[in-house]
C-alpha cells in the first residue's frame, strides 16, 4: 500500500485522471458481474424452491416433501349428499347355509328346542377356475351327391385350442385400468388359474381388443366434438426411450386419448379433434392453443394460475400476486354460492371483480419491472421476468380467465383433464415406458373406452366383454 502510495505521487495529473477512469471502468465491471451472479443465484434458488404448488411441475417430482393443498379450509366433511356408499348389505338369496345348532343347555346340560335365529353373512370369493368350453362342428357326407361337410364354428374360435373373451378382457382391464405390465399380468394368471399365457399371447389378446374398441372410439370423439364445452391438456410420456406426449380432450362424460410425436399445434392439426371444434376449451396458456385458424371459445385454468402466483409470491415477495391470488379464491368463491343457489352473479359484483383484478395488475407493473432477469433474449431482447410474463398474460387473457363469472358452465380450473391424464403417468411408474408407438395408441384408445365407461357408471369388464362382441353401447 504504502509503495502503491509513493508510485502514485510520481505520476502527473493526466495519469491520474487516467487510473481513476481505468479503476472506475473495474468497479464498473466487477458491479454488472456482480448484478448477473445475484440474478443467477435468484434463478437457482427459485428453481430450487419450485414445486408442484408453485409451479407446473408434476406432484411426482416433489419426492418426499409435505404436500400443500391450495383449497380453502372450512368446506363440508365426509361423502357428498346423496352418495350410496360401499357398506356391505344382507343378500336375499345367499349361496350356502351354515346352521350351528344348539343341543343342550350351557349351565344345566337340559336338552334344547330352537326358537329362531341371529343371522350373520360372509362375503367371499371362491377360488377361480378356468371354464373351458368344447365346441364341436359335426361332419357329415351327403348320401345323395356324396359333398364332405362341416358345421360352421362360431367366428371367434379360430383355433384348435385357445384363450376366451373372458381372458381377453380381464389383459385389458389389467393392462389399462391396474396399469400392470405384461409379465406381472402372466403371474397373475397362473396364480389364479395355473395357466401362463405368453407375452405374445397377451400382445395378440390387446391387438384384438384394440379393433374391437375402434368403433367406441370413434364414437367418443363424436359426443365430444358435439359437446359445448371440453377439457384439453397433454402431457410427456416415453415412447421407444424417447419424449412424445399423450394429448386429451375430455367432460365429465366422455375422455379420449391419443399420443403424438409433438405437443403443438402441428399435433392439434393432425390429431384432428380441436381445430374443427366450436365451444368452450378449458386449457392452460400453452399458446398453440391461441392459433387464428382455431374457432374454439377460451377458458384458462385458474389452478395454473394460483400456482404461478404462489411462485411469485414466495421467490420475489411480490404484494401483487398475493392480491391476484386472494381475488381469484374470492371470485370462485362467490361464483360457487351463487350456483348453488341458481342464481346468476349480480352484474355489480362482476364489475367490482374486474376493477379489482385491473387495479391488482396496474399496481404490479412497477413490481415487476424491478424483477431480477437472468438472461437476455438469443436476438437480442432483453428477456422478461418471471412476474413481468405471468402479469402480462394475466392482463391479455383477463376474458378466458375470468369467464366463469359470467358462464354458469364454466369451470374454474382444467382439473378434469388433469385427472384423465394422472393415470398414464401412473402406467408409466409401474411399467415403464412404451416400446412401440403401436403400443402407445392401443393404450390410449383402450384407456379412453375405459375412463369413459367408468364416467358413465357402466360395468367395466361385462362391458370390455361386450366389445368384443361388436354389443358395447356408450350413452
């Protein structure tokens, strides 16, 4: 320091001036570097920080953290009005009587006369056995012009020796309903049965349910192309090692599933179910779905929305997403009451709604303008913050976002197409990914038939059963 001293009163002014400038140009330097680390370490941090309640990540991602639930506490415990339950009731006409009879007195041994009895039941399963079925097809040769002939067999028996329809269906409600691989399925088999059917067996079984399900397929998309109002989402699933994603399109009613290599609008075309389509799409703010050539209403799902606030909220403490998250509850909320009542919401409080939710976005703007950003854009454009986007989409889509004001048939989230897909991620876990693209389609046409039939109330493997029979009847 002190040679640093002495150094410096030699030198003359300008070199001076000089170091000072060449010093501040440093400081300069070292203040921008310094600026890009504390964005870098934000951006890692909420990234860190990310979850499936803050964030579109999945709740399979979470591993083992606490799950926290965005509802509002307060709500009605217990099963809806109305519901059945499962409780086990007397049968009628039980299958077999056990009498335990009473002989003699317990105290004083004196013989007994039976007055009646206290009636218990047990329901159980009896062991399952395989029921084989011998058809035979007469032959016979005509006396009179001497013609070898044979009784025509029924046109699914095929073979000398093979599985029934029974077998068939119980593999697709175990491949796509238990969501149990091939192999697993085989054990099974032979556990109850004692009979193994190879893979390539089981494989033929689902390549014979998959063109019998080609019809109630084609039938799911028509109820739903004349629906007015549909669900849609899609997600990643591995097929052949690599990324493709299982689209849905799906009500309480109906759902139908169908993979592709892409997720956009170039899979929407060619899937064929959305672009023809003209009510009411729930969806997340995927901007394909925005596309011009698309005549379908928007709905946007408020769940994402909550979740990205929450995001906001925790990552760069931002009054404004608290506020939009708050108002958004409130809005369902009265929304909720009013329905339950049949009423329409006032046309005062939608107004209130909306000043409030323009307001929340206006006193944000100078929040998210300060946001940290951690990159810039790859032509040159100064990226946008995570806040200053989820803003600005919040402020462009405000009519599909607070639709369900004014549509008594509008959800407030997209969570009717998420369960339809939460069972494919499921399959997934349990048995890997796809090895075919085959395989992926005739799971997705097999998982629509059934999720349909189950949203209907029809009984699932009489009706697989059905189907094979050409007899299956969607409502």
């Amino acid at each position: 320091m002190k040679l640093a001293r002495e150094q410096a009163m030699r030198l003359s002014k300008n070199e001076l001036v000089e170091m000072v400038f060449g010093l501040l140009a440093i400081v300069e330097q070292q203040a921008a570097h310094i600026k890009q680390l504390e964005q870098r370490v934000h951006e890692l941090e909420r990234q860190l920080g990310q979850n499936s309640s803050n964030s579109s990540k999945p709740p399979s991602s979470d591993g083992l953290r606490k799950p926290t639930n965005l509802r509002q506490a307060g709500g009605k415990k217990g099963a809806p009005k109305g519901h059945r339950g499962h409780t086990l009731r007397f049968s009628a006409n039980p299958n077999e009587i056990v009498v335990h009879s009473l002989e003699a007195c317990s105290r004083c041994s004196s013989p007994l006369s039976g007055s009646g009895y206290e009636v218990r039941q047990v329901f159980d399963l009896p062991a399952p056995r395989v029921h084989v079925i011998e058809h035979r097809a007469e032959k016979a040769c005509c006396a009179t012009c001497g013609l070898e002939q044979r009784a025509v067999f029924p046109a699914e028996v095929t073979a000398p020796v093979q599985y029934g329809h029974g077998f068939v269906a119980l593999t697709t409600y175990l491949h796509a309903y238990q969501m149990l691989p091939l192999e697993r399925i085989g054990a099974l088999f032979e556990d109850l049965t004692g009979l193994r059917p190879s893979e390539a067996t089981l494989l033929s079984m689902l390549g014979q349910m998959n063109r019998q399900l080609a019809k109630p397929e084609q039938d799911i998309r028509t109820a739903l192309f004349n629906k007015p109002l549909v669900y849609a989402d899609e997600t990643g699933v591995r097929v052949m090692g690599k990324l493709r994603w299982l689209h849905v399109v799906s009500d309480s009613e109906w759902t139908w599933l169908a993979p592709h290599d892409q997720r956009g609008s170039q899979a929407m075309n060619e899937l064929g179910q959305l672009p023809f389509y003209l009510g009411i799409v729930v969806h997340d703010c995927l901007s394909s779905y925005f596309k011009d050539d698309y005549a379908f209403m928007h709905v946007l799902c408020n769940a994402h929305l909550l979740r990205e606030c929450k995001g906001i909220v925790e990552q760069d403490r931002h009054a404004w997403a608290a506020g939009m998250m708050d108002l958004l509850q409130e809005a369902w909320q009265v929304t909720k009451e009013c329905r339950q009542r049949e009423e329409a919401i006032p046309a005062e409080v939608i107004e209130a709604i909306e000043a409030h939710y323009d307001a929340i976005l206006e006193d944000g703007q100078a929040e998210w303008a300060k946001a940290p950003v951690e990159k810039w854009g790859t032509r040159g454009r100064k990226a946008k913050s995570k806040a200053a986007n989820l803003g600005e989409r919040l402020a462009k889509h405000k009519p599909a976002i607070l639709r369900f004001l004014r549509d008594a048939k509008v959800p407030f989230d997209n969570n009717q197409a998420e369960r339809d897909l939460r069972m494919v991620k499921v399959k997934q876990k349990v048995s890997g990914s796809f090895r075919t693209t085959e395989g992926a389609k005739q799971f997705a046409r097999m998982r629509s038939v059934i999720s349909t039939i189950i949203k209907q109330k029809l009984e699932l493997l009489p009706s697989l059963v059905s189907a094979l029979s050409g007899k299956l009847r969607l409502s």
